[in-house]
C-alpha cells in the first residue's frame, strides 16, 4: 500500500489552483489543469495511484467524463489493463446502458457501452475521477458498472469536498488522495 508522505502531497495540492465563482456564484472550482502542466506534481500523484493500485488485482479502470479519462487512461496503461470511458448521455457510438442522476435542477446520465468489460465476467473495476462534490456522477457511474456485471471494486478521486459528504451513499469502497 502506497502512501504519500506529508510534502508530496503539498506539492500535489499546491499544484491545484482554485478558481472563485466558477461555472456559477459561490462555487469555488478545483482546477487540476495546473496540476497537469506540473510534471513534478503529475509524476507523483500517477506513480502514487500505480503503487496503491498495483496489488488491487484490477482487470479494468473507468473514467468518468472528462477528467476522469486523463488520471484513469494513463494508471490503465501503468497497470496493463483496459480503459472504459463513462461519458455524458449521447456521446458513445455503440449500444450503451444508462443511469440518471439529481442535479440541483434535473437531472444527468452518463453511460457505458453494453459490452465495455465483456472481456471478463466480474470483472475488478476501479472507477476515477478528478473530484468528488455531491457523489451524484460517482454514485451513477459505481451502479452503471455493476449493471453490467462487472464490479466497482472502489472509486478514487484526487481531490474530495469533504463538507459535502459525497462519499456517502456509495457502496464502493472510496479514496480520495487529497480532502478539501
Ligand atoms: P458531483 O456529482 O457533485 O460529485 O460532481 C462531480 C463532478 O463535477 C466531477 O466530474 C467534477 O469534475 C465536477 N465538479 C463538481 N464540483 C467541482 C468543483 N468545485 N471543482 C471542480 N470540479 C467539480
């Protein structure tokens, strides 16, 4: 099991920039482009999630759409297994299964393709993304893994609000590298 000393994990957060009352008032955005554009902080942060995950005994990674595609498709390579993409409604060309979410105002779905972990019955899946909020993306995304019989072994994420307690409600074990 990996873990991050103290000052590792400062040059990760430093890394990340906060952008006051965006996309709306009030809400402060955790922007991990900055994080992306320092390799010192990238660097650690993946060989952090390859040495945690390295003993998971994976067989896939799932990203949720966008952020999640970039931290998700790069441990995926690290570990030698697949990479499945969780996108917004309307975006996979193949026939996908869908699960529907709360919003503030309505509500969002993401998708997967009908056969993404065909490959394996059961199969082992880490779902990742840049950040957890309200849980709503993961909470959706976790129960679209297992309705297509395969199994969210945990959901990780870089950064986690953790006055929002998104992690509850989520049945997958949860890891966030860094709690705001
Ligand atoms: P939620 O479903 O509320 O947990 O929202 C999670 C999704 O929204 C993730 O894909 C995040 O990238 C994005 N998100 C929500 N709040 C923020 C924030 N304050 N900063 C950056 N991304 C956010």
């Amino acid at each position: 099991m990996s873990t991050l000393t103290a000052e590792d994990k400062k040059i990760i957060l430093d890394s990340i920039r906060d952008i006051p009352d965006f996309p709306k008032p009030g809400i402060i955005f955790k922007d991990i482009t900055t994080l992306l554009n320092t390799p010192e902080a990238f660097k650690l942060l993946m060989n952090h999630l390859e040495k945690r995950y390295e003993t998971y005994e994976l067989d896939y990674i799932a990203g949720i759409d966008a952020r999640g595609f970039i931290f998700g498709s790069i441990l995926a390579d690290r570990l030698g297994v697949g990479f499945v993409p969780v996108r917004k409604k309307g975006k996979l060309p193949y026939t996908t299964v869908a699960e529907k979410y709360s919003l503030e105002y309505g509500y969002d779905e993401v998708e997967v393709h009908i056969d993404a972990f065909e490959n394996k019955k059961g199969a082992r899946v880490l779902l990742i993304d840049d950040l957890i909020a309200t849980g709503g993306t993961a909470k959706a995304a976790a129960s679209l893994i297992n309705k297509v019989d395969a199994h969210c072994v945990e959901c990780c994420f870089i950064a986690e609000l953790t006055f929002l307690n998104g992690k509850e409600g989520i049945e997958s074990d949860v890891y966030s590298v860094l709690e705001f």
